[in-house]
C-alpha cells in the first residue's frame, strides 16, 4: 500500500488545528496536546494527531517530550503520545 494514500484518506485541515491551538493559548501561556485533544476531540484518527505533531515540530517555541507518554483518546481507544506543550511565541 502506498504510505501517502494512507494519509490521504482525510484531508488534515493545519489552520484549523493551529486555530486550535491558539484559542487554547489566549487564556494560557501553555497548553498540551491532551488538553487540546481532551477539549476538541479527534476527528480524522490518528492523521489528525500527526498534523498536531507537525505544527509542533515546526516551532522552536514549542515542546516534545518522548520519553514521557501521556494518553489520549482517539475514538473508544486510548493511546500513549510523546506529550507535546505549545506555548505562547513572541512575534515582537
């Protein structure tokens, strides 16, 4: 099976998980992916997960912690992530 087809099957919308995120940032000066995943829900399974993943990677502002796992809920499953902190970034 082609590995990009796999991902293709839900069209990962960026801004709206960056949207998100900065919703979730107006009233804090961090927030984790649980809290995020806890508050909005996953929608499109674990390709949304790793949309969330890439926006964290993208940043320098932001954190990965691999070796502390901390469990999500996806669908009626729970999974164990790297816990991911997105913090607020000075654009000044």
């Amino acid at each position: 099976a082609d590995f990009k087809s796999l991902f293709d099957q839900f069209t990962i919308d960026k801004r709206r998980l960056q949207q998100r995120i900065d919703s979730m940032l107006e009233t804090r000066t961090q927030v984790s992916l649980k809290e995020i995943v806890d508050e909005y829900g996953v929608e499109n399974g674990l390709s949304e997960v790793v949309g969330y993943f890439s926006i964290a990677t993208s940043g320098a502002h932001n954190i990965i912690m691999e070796e502390v796992p901390e469990p999500i809920t996806i669908g009626e499953r729970k999974i164990n992530v790297p816990m991911v902190l997105y913090t607020k970034h000075n654009s000044k």
